[in-house]
C-alpha cells in the first residue's frame, strides 16, 4: 500500500507563488522518478515537472523558469515552487511517483488525489 499526499494548493493572485508538497508513504523500498501533473476542466492532464532519480529535470514549456521542482529522499518528499504564477496555471495538480515496494520487482506508478490551485484576481 502505497499512499502520495499533496498539500500546498489554493487561491493565489496572478504573479504571487505557490508551493506544492507531496509525501509518499508505504511500504516503499525506492522511489526513482517523481513529478507533477495537472489537469483543467475539459483538458488532457500534462506534464508540469519531472525529478530523476540522479536529480535531472524535465518541465513543461509553459512553466520553464517559473516553476521548480525539488525531493527530499529522506522525506520521501517532493516539491513544486511556483513563481510568477499564470490563470493558464489554474488546475487540479497530481503529484506521481515512480515506486517500487519493499519485496516486489516491479516499479510502478502512483498518483496522488490532487490539490487545486486557483490563480484569480
């Protein structure tokens, strides 16, 4: 039993920051990628950020330069600090992570119940 909790969301205005936590807990024997999705109503869910194992990073376009996103691998914990945030940003934000469990061969992928995130005026 896996379990990926995300925190952080809420109502920002355009240009303020935003700081996104996900914690991961379970029988957990490694974590290799993490990252964070998002999805607005009446649009596929994309790719916002990506963390490797090795602490390489992937973004989204629309996001490079605002967006960061960082773990902590004590914590079992990822982040996504938002800068100069966008309405385009508004969304239901997933944090995902590549996991495999203690005694089992096979990574798998987990997903977070989402935090919403309103950037309004």
């Amino acid at each position: 039993q896996v379990q990926l909790v995300e925190s952080g969301g809420g109502l920002v205005q355009p240009g303020g920051s935003l700081t996104l936590s996900c914690v991961a807990s379970g029988s957990i024997f490694r974590i290799y990628r993490m990252g964070w999705y998002r999805q607005s109503p009446g649009k596929q869910r994309e790719m916002v950020a990506l963390i490797n194992s090795d602490g390489s990073t992937n973004y989204a376009d629309s996001v490079k330069g605002r967006f960061t996103i960082s773990r902590d691998n004590a914590r079992d914990t990822v982040y996504l600090q938002m800068n100069s945030l966008k309405p385009e940003d508004t969304a239901v934000y997933y944090c995902n992570g590549q996991l495999a469990l203690t005694r089992d061969y096979t990574a798998r992928h987990y997903w977070g119940e989402g935090t919403l995130v309103t950037v309004s005026s």
